[in-house]
C-alpha cells in the first residue's frame, strides 16, 4: 500500500482490500470477477479443507498422547495489521510522525473490523470444545510494534485500538492469550486497564519480577528463563535458575512457566538442561 491510499483505505476497508491489495498480491485474483478468480478460489477452498482435515486428525493424535491440545481464536492489534500486511514496519512507523492523521483515520475503519473478525474466530461449535474437554476459547494475540513503537504514540495508535480488540473477546466469553513480544516492561502498567483475570501476559523478554510487583493478580503471568541457559547453561545452573524465578513469581498464583520467555524451548537446547528445568518445576513449582 502507497501512503497516498491510507484515504482509500479508511473510507472502505473491506473493498480497497479485496479491490486493490489482494489482486496486488495474487496474480490469479487481479480480476476478481474472472473466472480465472472464481476458479483459484475453489481451488483454495479444497485446499484448505485438505489442511483442515489433516490439521485435526494431528490434534486428535496429540491429544491421545497425552499432549494438551486446545482450540483457539485469533486477534490482532490494528495497527500491526497495517505494518505487517498493508506498509511495512519502517514505513508504518515513519508514517506516525509524517501522516499521523492518516493512520489515525485508517486505525478508525479498521478497529471495528478487527474486532468483528476476531469475535468470529472464537465461535467455536460446542462438540469442538466437548471434544477437547475446553470450557473457555483462548484467543491468541500476538504483538508486534508494541517495542519499536515510540512512546509518544503507544496509547493512540496502538494500545487503544489493541485494547477495544481484547475486550471485545471477553466479552465474547474468551481468555485473550497475548504474546507481548520484545521488552514490554516500560508499559506494564496498561495492563492494568484490561479485565481482571481474564488475559493471559505472555511475556518474551519483560523483567517477570517486575510484572508480577506491578500487575499482581491482575493477569495471568507466563514466561521463563533466558534461552541462553538451555543452550550455554549447565544443568545446575538451569535448576537454580528456574528455582528462582517461580519463588520469586509463582505467588499469589496464576503463573504459565512457559520454558523460555521466546515461543517454544530453543531446538539447540541441551537435553540434560531441559530435563533439569522439569525437576525444578516438579520442586520449586509446587504451591
């Protein structure tokens, strides 16, 4: 997207994506009225049915194995839906300082989209959540400015339409699961401004101690240790390590120890360090 369609894109979201993003990107779809479109959407569709299919008979297996398995919904912070889909990062960023008036109309149109779309995702059918034994959807977001942004424009362009869209699932009966990727120390406190027990803080690089001093019981907190430990530690450090950190978080409950504050334990861990990290989870987990 040019900086001259922000105009385009905040007086009809839905057509200046399907019109002029979507046949942008996809050659098969650059009429969309075409047979040549008609016929790469059914295409699609099969495909997706293929994936689907395949995509629960793994869930199915997993479960049976033991592994917890769970349905989920989806949000998304509006203004990481322009950096990453519609500009760019760099250009969404600089766009703040020279056309903030654009982005603030556009982040106008999107919001109640996003929201919309994201409720939707957490209409999961009954005999899905009977299925997998799940009560309460999650709903994954995960964040993605939230550290290169300016704070000058946290709260207006990004915390305020990201916080319409999490309130929004729990009021649809989710628990938004946020990935606050980066360091989100500096703006713990907006948390604060989220429902009460309702959200799940997963935390890549936050100080966890210093979010669990400022937000309490006010979230659930998951995260964990440096990956360097699994990858450059030895086993005894990494128990001590993680010893440390739940006698220092774990209270007054509601703490995910989630391995290593990144998305999933490091493939070049050292097996002896990840088993090491379950013993003291085992030990110093227990309330």
């Amino acid at each position: 997207m040019d900086v001259e369609e922000y105009d385009e894109l905040a007086k009809n979201p839905i057509d200046f994506i399907s019109k002029k993003i979507i046949p942008r990107i996809y050659e098969a779809l650059k009429d969309p009225s075409s047979s040549e479109a008609y016929g790469a959407l059914i295409k699609f569709g099969i495909e997706m049915a293929k994936f689907s299919s395949v995509f629960m008979d793994l869930m199915n297996r997993l479960r049976d194995l033991g592994y917890p398995t769970y349905p989920s919904g989806f949000g998304y912070a509006p203004l990481d839906f322009i950096a990453d889909h519609l500009r760019h990062i760099n250009y969404t960023l600089i766009d703040l300082y020279r056309y903030s008036d654009k982005v603030r109309k556009a982040l106008d149109a999107l919001t109640p989209l996003i929201m919309k779309w994201s409720r939707m995702t957490i209409s999961i059918p009954p005999n899905v959540l009977e299925l997998f034994d799940i009560k309460i959807p999650l709903a994954f977001i995960p964040l993605h400015l939230n550290e290169m942004i300016p704070p000058k424009f946290f709260r207006e362009f990004y915390w305020e339409p990201l916080k319409k869209v999490i309130i929004e699932l729990v009021n649809g009966g989710a628990i938004p699961w946020i990935f606050y990727e980066g360091d989100f120390t500096p703006f713990l406190e907006y948390i604060l401004e989220l429902p009460k027990g309702k959200t799940i803080a997963y935390f890549e690089r936050t100080d966890l101690r210093k979010a669990r001093k400022i937000l309490g019981d006010h979230a659930i907190i998951m995260g964990g240790i440096s990956p360097a430990h699994y990858i450059h530690g030895i086993p005894e450090k990494v128990f001590n390590e993680v010893c440390k950190l739940l006698n220092d978080v774990k209270e007054p409950g509601g703490f995910i120890f989630a391995g290593s504050g990144v998305a999933g334990i490091p493939d070049e861990t050292k097996p002896e360090n990840l088993k090491m990290a379950i013993e003291a989870v085992k030990k110093c987990g227990v309330y």
